[in-house]
C-alpha cells in the first residue's frame, strides 16, 4: 500500500464516528498498546487478516463481517464478504465504503499503516499472532470480547482445550527419546526454511511428544547440511510440496523419507494461528501414532 496515497484520502476523506456516548464504548488496548475506544457492540466488522477472519467464523460473529481481503479464503463462505483488496495494497477507499465500526489488523500491517488509518478517523484494534502456542487462546478471547461474542469464545477455547488435553494426556514428557521432526517450510535452491524454537508451530510439535531438530535456532533459515546430519525421524511438510520434495535431491537421503514418514499436512492447519491449529496438532499426534504401530 502506498503510504502517501492514504494520507492524501485521510485529508479528504475523514471517517466521523460520533464517540460522545461512552456508555457505547469502552477503553481497549491493543497489541501495539495503542488505547482504542472501541464500540461494545460492533455491527459492521473489516478484518485485515486471514486469521482473525477465521476466528470470527469460529465464532459465529460472521453476521457482522462486511470487508475481509483477498486472502481471507476461509471457510469457503467467506468469499461472499466484500473484499478490500489485499493485506499490504488493500484500498482505503473501499474500506471506507464499507462504513465499519470496527477494523481489526492482524501481523502483517506495518504499525506505521495502522497509525495513519487511525488518523482518518477508523476505530481500529491490531491483534497480533504470537510466537507460543497459548496465545491462540488469548487472541480468540479477544477478538471474542471485540466482536461481543465473549461467551461464544470462551465455550470456543474450552472445547479447543478438551481435544488439545486429548492428546497431551498419552505424552510422557519426561521421555528422553522423543521422536525428531522437522518442518518444511521451504526447501530446494531458494533455501530451506522451517520453524524455529521461538514459533508456535515448534509448541505444537512439543505437544505432541516430538523435538522439533530446529529448536535452537531464531527464525526460519536452515541449512541442508544441518538438516542432513540430524536426520529427523518424522518430516512434516505442506501437502502441495509432498511428492517433489521426496524426489528431489538431497532429501531423498534422509531416513524419514526413505522409510516413508513423511507426513503431508493442510498448510494452514499450522501456518496460522487459529482454531484449526488444533486440528493440525491432533492430526500430527495421529499420523505418528499410526507409523509407530
């Protein structure tokens, strides 16, 4: 998006939301701790976020959902909700249009973008996606506390809790021979990328009993070499990359893919945080349970 071009809409185009009654609103601050006034029960809702559009359709607060971008993708449904665009070139003047109440921001907008929106006048909340597993939880309470859909969240992260103890209850933490795993976020002549220690995903991978081979590292780079010295028991990697990754040299070598324990998993069950991630967790506990018979 091109910060002089919304500037120059923010000088013709201010956005009044009359706040003068505070019985309507309440204080809220957000992950960039900016302190919002934000209405307590939003009827127009523009989400900048795949994750948190999911998280609204979890919480059946969809009714409210009249601006998403373009890769807010799901639940299938979701393509009927007017799109402004996408999350980093979305239209200001579009989302102006939509006449929100409420526009929530997830991690992808620069934080300089959000102050500039709150300048032309658009109540605006950022919830950010963590680098711990828990903060699934926090943030679908939140967006469950915006959207006045509190009580639907909180029943949400209790059924979440239920199947993530499903799984938990069969892990010996204690054991020191987990199984390894690692995975494949990129690979081949780009560079090889996976999860590192400080991202959810590596949580995810520790509650289901396995040490992620990465888990030392910061960030996402990996090289092959490393990759090929530690030789992880267990691959998991985006069902799309499945077959050319297990026939592209050097993986071909590794012992996860000559013995067949490469797991292919739905990218967006992992690769945002959302209530799906659940699923993808009890899918992985699953996949390896079913190897180890």
């Amino acid at each position: 998006m091109k910060l002089v071009a919304i500037a120059c809409v923010i000088v013709g185009c201010q956005h009044n939301t009359s706040k003068n009654n505070t019985d309507n609103y309440y204080t809220y601050t957000d992950d960039y701790n900016r302190t919002v006034q934000v209405p307590n029960n939003p009827k127009r809702i523009v989400s900048i976020s795949p994750a948190i559009t999911e998280i609204i359709y979890a919480l059946e607060a969809d009714d409210k959902l009249v601006g998403r971008t373009d890769f807010c993708n799901y639940p299938p449904q979701v393509d009927s909700v007017e799109s402004i665009g996408g999350i980093n070139n979305f239209s200001i003047e579009k989302l102006l249009s939509l006449e929100p109440d409420l526009v929530l921001i997830g991690s992808m907008v620069s934080e300089n973008t959000v102050n500039l929106m709150t300048n032309a006048g658009i109540t605006l909340v950022t919830i950010r996606e963590k680098d711990h597993f828990e903060a699934l939880f926090d943030n679908i309470e939140k967006i469950g506390l915006l959207c006045g859909h509190h009580n639907e969240a909180i029943q949400l992260n209790d059924s979440l809790r239920r199947k993530v103890q499903e799984v938990t209850t069969h892990i010996d933490t204690s054991a020191n021979n987990k199984h390894t795993v690692y995975y494949v976020v990129g690979y081949g002549k780009g560079g090889n990328f996976t999860a590192g220690g400080n991202t959810f995903i590596n949580d995810i991978f520790k509650l289901c009993g396995l040490r992620n081979i990465a888990e030392d590292i910061t960030g996402w780079n990996y090289s092959v070499e490393a990759l090929l010295e530690a030789d992880p028991d267990y691959i998991v990697i985006r069902k799309e990359d499945m077959a050319n990754f297990i026939n592209t040299k050097p993986y071909t070598y590794l012992s996860a893919v000559k013995q067949g324990k490469v797991i292919p998993i739905e990218s967006a069950y992992i690769d945002l945080q959302v209530p799906r991630n659940v699923d993808g967790l009890v899918y992985i506990y699953n996949s390896i349970k079913s190897h180890s018979k």
